[in-house]
C-alpha cells in the first residue's frame, strides 16, 4: 500500500474539482407535512416546577430567534398561533430569583380548513421559518425569520394569486392580572390602524415592556375590529414586523441592589427604543430586512460542513426521528442534530443580548420551569462547550458582558460565603468572586447544598477555553485573566490544610448529589478538588503567555500540588468523596451528575498522560450508566469522547435521540432544557476533534457507525480551522487553516511511519513521534495533508 503525506500551503485548496464536490453545503431543514396541534396550556400539569405545561408547544412548534427575542411558529392554516419571548422579560419567578415568562401571544384567524400538499419548515442553513399549502386552488406561503442586526420579526405572507391574503389578527398580552403569587404583571393593548401596541410591567423587579406589531399590505384593506382585532381583507401580500423590548440594562446595579422592585429603573421606557426598531425596518422594507439577516445568519452558520454520507431523509422530521427510534443505522439524524445545534446557538446567544439561558429564548410559561436562567452546576457552561470547537466562539461573549455585570455582586458573594461559613480569613484582602447554582439576569447566588465552590470554576473553563481557541490575548488580558485570577482568589481562601497536608475544600459539595436523601455535604469533593485545580492551571498557563509576575502565582502552584485531586477507590473508580471506599458508598449510584469526571471533561486533569485515571474514568461511566436526564446524556458523550470510547459515546448519543429528542428536536430533561441540544452537539464535535493535549486530534474518538464522512471548519485550540475527509473510517485528508499562525502539532495514528513527506513551501516538519507531526504555520494560510 502506497501511503503519502504531502502538505503544501493551498491558498485555492477548495478550487478543486473532487473538493468542490464535497464543499456544496447541504440543505437542512427540520419540517413537518401537517400543523402543530394547538390544545394550549394546562395549570394541573407542571414540570419542573413551571406552569402552565402546554405540551403542543413543547414538542411541536417549531422556534426560531436572535438572541434577544424568540418566537414559536405552529404553522396552523385555521388559527394560527405564534408565540413570543423576550429574553429579558423576567416575574419573580420560582426560587424569587426571576424567572423568564412568555412575552406575547398573537393568534391569526385564517380559517384555512383543508389544505393540501402543506409543509412547515425551519430551514436551518437561512433561519428562516416557512409554512406552504393550497387552499382553494390559492398557494399560499408565508415566511419567518428574527432579524439580529435591525432586532425584528418578519413575517411575509405570500399568495400566488391576488387579493387572496384574508385574516383577522387577535393580539394576546399573556398572563396580565392572573394573580399569580410569582407573576404580578400588568398589560393593555392599543391598536391604532395598522400598529397594535403590546405594554405593562412586572414590578417585582421593576420591569417595564412594550412590543410593537406593524401590518403592512400591499392591495386590500385593514380593519380595526373590537378588542384591538386587525382585520386584513383581500391583499395581494403582508409583511408584518414585529418588536418587543423591556428597559432590561445590564449593568452591576441590577445585581447589587438590595431591593427587588428597583432592580432596573422603571421610570425608563422601552417605548422610543422599540418605535425607533419598527420604523428602521419599515424603512428597510422586507428586501432589506431579509438581506441584513441572511448576510448575518449564513456568515456564522455557513463556517462549518459535516457530512456523515448516509442519504438526506425525504420524509418529514418527526417521521424520520420516529424511523430512527426502530433502526438508527440511517447517520442522517445525528448530522441534522448537530447542524441544528449550531443554528439553536446562533439563534439564542448573539452580543448584545443577554447569554443562552435554559431554554434558550423560548418560554410559552407564566412560571417557566426552572427559571429558564442561567443554572451554573453544569447547565450554562453545557451550552457553550461546542461554541468553540464548532467555529461559534463570538457567541459566548454575551456570556462574558454578563459576567462582567454581575461581578461587583459575585465579589460581594464571596465575602459573604467566606464569613457564612465560618472560614478564617481577613476581610480586608481581594477575596475574588464566587458564583452558584441559581442565576438568571436579574440576581445571581453563592455556593451552596446543591454545589460546592467549583462551581464558578466550571464558568472560568470556558474564559479559559474562549482564549484557547481564539487565541484573542487581548481577551485573555482584559477580561478572562482577571475572572480566572479572581476565582483562584477565592478558591484558594474555601482551602483548609489537613494533618497530612493536603488542601481540602470546606465545606465541599458534589453538584445535586444526595445520601439518603439529604444533600452530602463533606470536605474535598472532587469535583471540588479537581476544579480548584484546573482554574489554578489554567491561571498559571494564562499568567505565561501574559508575562505576568505576581507571588500570588508561586502560591497557587503550591497549593495545586497539594490538591491530590483524583483518588481512586476499591472498585477502581474515580472517587466522587475521598470517604467513600467502593463505588456508589456514597450518594446515589446512577445520579445524573457525574461532576467527579469534569476533570476530564470540559477539563483536562485527566487525559492520556494519565492512563490510570482514565481507565478510572471508565469504570465510573460504566458505573453511573450511560441513561439519564437530557443533558446528562450530553455529558456522557464528551466524557467517552475523552476517554476515547467513540462507540460508546456513539450509543448514548443514539439512546438520547431515541429518548430525549421531541418531535421538533427540541432535547428534553424533561422537561425541554436547551443544554441537552448543545451538550450533544459538543459530543458529536468531541468525538471528531480534539485537541486539549497540545495537539489537534481529529477524528480523536470515531466511531465505527460514522464510516465515512466529511466535516470543514471545526475549530482546534490555537485557532487552527481544520477539515477532514475519512473514508472507512481512516482520513483520506485533513486540512489545516492557520487563523493565528503559530506551531500546528498535528496527531495521527502512526502518521509518521506511514508518510512521506512532500512539502512545496516554506514549510519544515518534525516527527515528534510516530503519531505526531509539528510544523510552523502562517496567519492565514491553509495547509493540506493527503493520507493516501
Ligand atoms: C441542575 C440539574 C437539574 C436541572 C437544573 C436546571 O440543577 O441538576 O437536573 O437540569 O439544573
């Protein structure tokens, strides 16, 4: 077998023929051939605490978004039903910490009863919302998207032929006056010709909102009707813009502040802010609404391709999710899977608007279930893990403006952790900041029962990780330096020295794990353990590349080394609690945390220089067991993905599609969380790539169900854009674009006795052993590696 490696700097790689194939995206569309059903909600229903359940609206409709606003589309011909949510439209919510709630309702009568050959799509490579039928021999279409630079809705009903648009719009302001304990909002509605005007508060943190629906026809006529109805009669075609604000700043102060109902200014009113959006994009009309989306959409979409071969499915969504059910043989699903995963990212974490919170921007409830916020035991971090290595790294900046604002607060937390829990320390020196479990955009909370103060380690990973795959050292210095700094500040003060010397945790806690059904609270948890120890590292490697000097650094070092983070126990388990002997001692056995392991991912404590703890790693997964809640599922898959069982991580990625995927591919827990849909998407890029080792790694963990394949333009750390084409499961090429220049150590399995090398460019290799190559890269330039 002739086996060649040649790399060459190919400016025009993608000119030739065999890669054009292979470069024309494919289209991907999630649809169904009939409506969403429409039964409503139901308050005798609640999951997870959120009222009311409506479960058409869970697992039918289909969302879309753009980071401050989301809408739900039913795609129904007779009433339709659109629901909207705005990311900061917040009622007290469960816990009193806030909580998301459904912005507006709009129902449009079309009384549209038999329709043929009808379909509703989203169409993910456009974020564009479709629903299409005949009706009478008229073909009717109307087409969605929520626009991210002009910040507005569009809709755009179409008929083939004219004056055939008729329907009656009947605007709904949800939940105003219910009396519920959790909600106290206000709300009217005024209709002024073809502008009806959503507003009120919610004054248990000071809300003021206001949205705005502009119809604008063309041909026919409009009506104002009783009860702010719009009547549309005989158009030829209507473009409806659609607006929704709150005076939501976020600042320190809306964190700081002791009282709840002054949280934001309510003297302030988003009235101008929205009137101002509405009128730009009357202005800018349908055309130029839909050319600003589509050149902002596709710029993020369009970076990555991946391609598992197997034939796009023909048949509607649902059909194909309930095919995959019986036989998943069909890779098609999980590809879709991941793409959409991209897309839900681009549509709900956007700079300038608030980060991805729980379910996204979508939320039908009065008492969303869990808040919908910002849960920091895993859920937040889950939804960012694949922003980076799916080439998505700008979308966690609206996590970073948020952890800027609630900082002052996290810093005053920490303070007060530190006295609450009686821990010697002087008050008067920086004690860093600390965040827990509960967060939402309005207040934020210490550690506590539910998680030990690792907690904010797990956020720091991702400052740490944002740097590593973009390399953006003007970040590292400004802002992820400083959180990073300011974590092991306060880490290190929640360290106690044992007799023998090690540094434990005080109070310490594994994330939601409880024995005998009350929360286990000890000292040294690993998760806490290993937290304090990969923020520490982190923090020694970002002090290096900084040139910074500061004792406070050799400190940290000591302190790592007297962690002893991983110990492993008489079954040959990585312990979860340095107390317990066998595993499952302690807690329960098959908990949907399995936080002791986030050393080995999202961290990299455990990794292959240490094969003992790996092998550990693996009879803990087996232990705990591969089912669990949504996200649990997703974390699972990165952690077989690191131990480089790619089948195994392959299998709970079927199993979570088989049992956690809704009929919109929604992922649930249940009930819908959004992390499970962004952890599983990190798998998937998890089992294609890696690179926490000080090397890009594809193909790291291929199963052997992914036989053949493609992807373009996954992101490495070092910020090296990297292509690979695989057939039989062994690549055919990879292809390396330098972003930021600098050395590309490159491993593949035996790549060095396997290869000779051609190079036609300034370009010289190193054999660093039999897997792993090592060249200098130009900022810019691409590099193309056959393996033949
Ligand atoms: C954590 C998890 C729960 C749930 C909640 C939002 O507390 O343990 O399962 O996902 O966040």
């Amino acid at each position: 077998m002739k086996l060649l490696l040649n790399l060459f700097i190919a400016l025009f790689f993608f000119t030739t023929s065999h890669a054009q194939k292979i470069n024309q995206p494919r289209v991907y569309e999630i649809w169904d051939n009939k409506p969403a059903l429409n039964r409503g909600g139901d308050y005798n229903i609640s999951k997870a605490h959120g009222v009311p359940y409506d479960e058409d609206w869970e697992l039918e409709s289909y969302g879309i978004g753009n980071g401050y606003m989301g809408a739900n589309i039913f795609g129904r011909t007779d009433v339709e039903r659109i629901q909207i949510t705005e990311k900061t439209l917040f009622n007290k919510g469960l816990y009193g910490i806030g909580g998301m709630t459904s912005f507006a309702e709009l129902n449009f009568n079309f009384n549209h009863n038999n329709p043929t050959n009808y379909k509703r799509t989203i169409n993910l490579n456009k974020a564009t919302a479709t629903v299409s039928y005949t009706h009478n021999n008229v073909e009717y279409n109307r087409e969605h998207f929520i626009s991210y630079p002009d910040n507005v809705m569009v809709i755009k009903l179409t008929a083939n032929q004219k004056n055939k648009i008729n329907f009656t719009l009947h605007p709904k302001n949800p939940y105003v006056n219910t009396n519920h304990e959790r909600n106290t909002r206000t709300g009217k509605i005024e209709t002024k010709d073809n502008l009806i005007t959503l507003s009120g508060s919610i004054p248990h943190f000071g809300v003021n909102y206001e949205g705005q629906i502009k119809i604008l026809k063309s041909g026919g006529t409009l009506e104002n009707l009783n009860e702010n109805i719009v009547k549309v009669n005989n158009a030829n075609s209507v473009t409806i813009l659609i607006s929704a604000g709150t005076n939501y700043k976020l600042d320190a102060d809306v964190f700081t502040k002791e009282i709840d109902s002054i949280r934001l200014d309510n003297n302030i009113f988003p009235h101008e802010k929205i009137s101002n959006q509405i009128k730009k994009a009357e202005v800018l009309g349908y055309g130029g609404l839909y050319k600003n989306h589509i050149n902002d959409y596709t710029k993020l979409f369009s970076r990555v391709q991946l391609v598992f071969n197997d034939k796009i499915s023909v048949e509607p969504t649902n059909n194909v999710l309930e095919a995959y059910k019986k036989d998943p043989s069909n890779h098609y699903l999980e590809e879709l899977m991941f793409h959409y995963g991209r897309y839900l990212l681009i549509s709900t974490s956007r700079k300038g608007a608030l980060p991805c919170g729980l379910q996204g921007v979508w939320s039908q409830y009065e008492v969303t279930p869990f808040t919908g916020g910002f849960w920091h035991n895993i859920n937040v971090q889950m939804n960012y893990w694949g922003a980076f290595n799916t080439n998505l790294a700008e979308t966690f900046i609206p996590y970073i403006e948020y952890h800027k604002a609630y900082r002052p607060s996290a810093e005053l937390l920490a303070t007060q952790y530190l006295s609450d829990k009686n821990i010697n320390f002087d008050k008067n020196t920086d004690n860093g900041w600390t965040i827990g479990t509960g967060a939402t955009p309005y207040k934020i909370q210490g550690p506590g029962v539910h998680s030990g103060p690792g907690t904010g380690a797990l956020t720091t990973k991702l400052f740490w990780d944002y740097y590593e795959f973009t390399m953006d050292t003007i970040f590292l210095k400004e802002d992820g330096y400083p959180a990073i700094k300011g974590m092991s500040k306060f880490l290190s003060k929640t360290l106690e020295k044992q007799d023998n010397g090690t540094l434990l945790v005080n109070p310490s806690a594994s994330p939601e794990q409880k024995h005998h059904g009350e929360h286990y609270i000890t000292k040294g948890t690993t998760f806490d353990q290993t937290l304090v120890w990969e923020n520490n590292n982190d923090l020694l490697k970002a002090a290096k590349i900084l040139k910074i000097k500061d004792p406070f650094l050799e400190k940290m070092k000591a302190e790592n080394e007297k962690l002893n983070p991983i110990i492993i126990g008489k079954s040959g388990q990585i312990k979860e609690y340095i107390e317990e002997e066998f595993y499952g001692d302690i807690g329960q056995k098959e908990h949907r945390h399995i936080s002791h392991l986030c050393a080995l991912y999202p961290g990299t404590l455990i990794n292959s220089n240490t094969p003992n703890w790996l092998e550990a790693s693996k009879v803990t997964l087996d232990k705990r067991g591969n089912i669990s809640t949504g996200w649990a599922m997703a974390h699972r898959m990165n952690l077989r993905a690191r131990t480089k069982q790619g089948n195994i991580a392959h299998d709970v990625l079927t199993k979570f599609i088989q049992l956690r995927t809704l009929p919109n591919l929604w992922t649930t827990h249940p009930p819908f969380q959004i992390d499970g849909n962004f952890g599983s998407m990190a798998g998937i890029a998890e089992m294609l790539i890696q690179s926490h080792e000080g090397y890009i790694d594809p193909l790291a963990a291929l199963p052997n169900a992914w036989k053949n394949g493609f992807y373009q333009g996954l992101i490495a750390r070092g910020n090296f854009e990297v292509s690979t084409k695989w057939k039989k499961g062994k690549a055919s090429f990879i292809k390396i674009k330098s972003n930021k220049g600098g050395i590309c150590k490159l491993r593949y399995k035996d790549i060095k006795s396997i290869v000779q090398i051609e190079t036609n460019a300034n370009v010289s290799f190193k054999n660093l052993n039999n897997d792993v190559i090592s060249f200098e890269t130009e900022k810019h330039q691409e590099y193309k590696i056959v393996l033949q």
